[in-house]
C-alpha cells in the first residue's frame, strides 16, 4: 500500500469527486432517445443534450459530490495514434446529429458552472485518469462515471467506477472486488486482460483465440 493510501486510510475524505467521460454519456444519451423527438425550433437536434443533462442530474442527486468535471475527447489523433496507426481506425464517424450537440453540451456545462476539460493531443480517457489520480492524492474519494471499460485500471480503495448497465440508473459500482468478481484479476491487472483480449472497437489486435476468462488466467 502507498504512503498516500495510507494516509487516507486514517481520516476521513475531504469529499467526493465526480469524475465524468463526457463523451461516453454523450454517445449513450444520444442512442438513447430518438433523435427525430428532440429539437430546437430551427432543427438542431437536442436528445443527447437533453439526455445527458437527465443523466448527469441522476448521478449527482444519488451521489451527493463535493466536485464535479467532465472530460472530453478532442478532434484529431493522439500519442496512441504514433504508436499504432491503425487505432480506432475502423470506427464508423458519429452521426453528424451527434457532433453537433457536442458544442451545445459543453455550453450547458459552463452556463451551470461545471468544469470541462479537453487536451489536445490526448483522449478524455487521459484526463479523466488524471484528475482522478490528483483527487485521489488530495484526500477525496473519487467516483468516475463511465461506459468505457478501460477506467477499471483506475480503480482502488478510493476510486469507483460507475459503470452504467442497459438501462443508465442500472449503475454499477465497480470497485477492486466487483473487477475481480467480474473479469478473475485486480484493477491494476486488468491492462495486461486487455492487452492479451485485445480491443475489436479500438482495432488493437490481441492475441489471437483468447479472451477474458484465458486471459485472467495468464496473468
């Protein structure tokens, strides 16, 4: 266990984060609700501002946070993409009607006085893994609200992550024990399961004939 660990084990958290992959409830708000149902009077499209806003108001009214950011992708590729670039390279665009509320959502965020952030250069991912290690360290315990399974590496004693199911109020609580319930390894093993599965949507081969349950037991 780290000095840091330690030391928050003996007080109490000055509080909790929330930690939000914007983008990730952005794309679920928006296959949510049907799109033709959702507009401005000029027919700017609205049902994944609308959803997401309803989704967020959900998580702060059962999660009482102290702080709330929210993390964006930014256009253009990433150090990943140096490294291979082939990454996330046979991803289908977003609907047209989707990007252009990203803007839209953003200007919500900031009329209500939430923090939003997005790196050049780096994904929401980054950001998110970031603030989350940062809160950590300053005391807080640190929730992340995300679909993207790739934050369970984050998590720790003091790092959840909510992981919503079908339905978004079906949130998962992922802590160190529901990771390995769920996926046989710990939340800092979990990237070596990725790596070994691979990642079909991001186009990052594994290894050929394995997957979550080979994988756990390799590591």
């Amino acid at each position: 266990m780290s000095a840091d660990s330690e030391l928050m084990d003996e007080r109490t958290y000055r509080g909790t984060l929330l930690v939000v992959d914007g983008h990730s409830l952005a794309f679920r708000a928006f296959f949510a609700l049907p799109v033709e149902n959702f507009s401005t009077s000029a027919g700017q499209p609205t049902n994944a501002v609308w959803g997401f806003a309803t989704m967020l108001s959900q998580v702060i009214e059962s999660e009482r946070p102290d702080h709330l950011a929210v993390a964006f992708d930014v256009k253009g590729g990433t150090f990943r993409n140096d490294l291979l670039p082939q990454y996330k390279g046979t991803r289908e665009a977003a609907p047209e009607e989707l990007l252009s509320q990203l803007p839209l959502i953003q200007q919500m965020l900031k009329a209500l006085g939430v923090t939003y952030i997005e790196k050049p250069g780096y994904e929401g991912d980054d950001v998110i893994g970031t603030l989350s290690t940062m809160g950590e360290r300053a005391g807080y315990r640190t929730l992340v609200l995300s679909g993207d399974r790739d934050a369970f590496q984050l998590v720790d004693e003091h790092i959840t992550v909510l992981y919503p199911g079908h339905h978004f109020k079906d949130l998962k609580h992922m802590t160190p024990q529901a990771v390995e319930e769920k996926y046989h390894v710990t939340p800092a093993q979990y990237p070596d399961l990725a790596a070994l599965r691979g990642e079909t949507a991001d186009n990052i081969p594994g290894v050929p004939g394995v997957g979550d349950g080979f994988a756990a037991k390799w590591i």
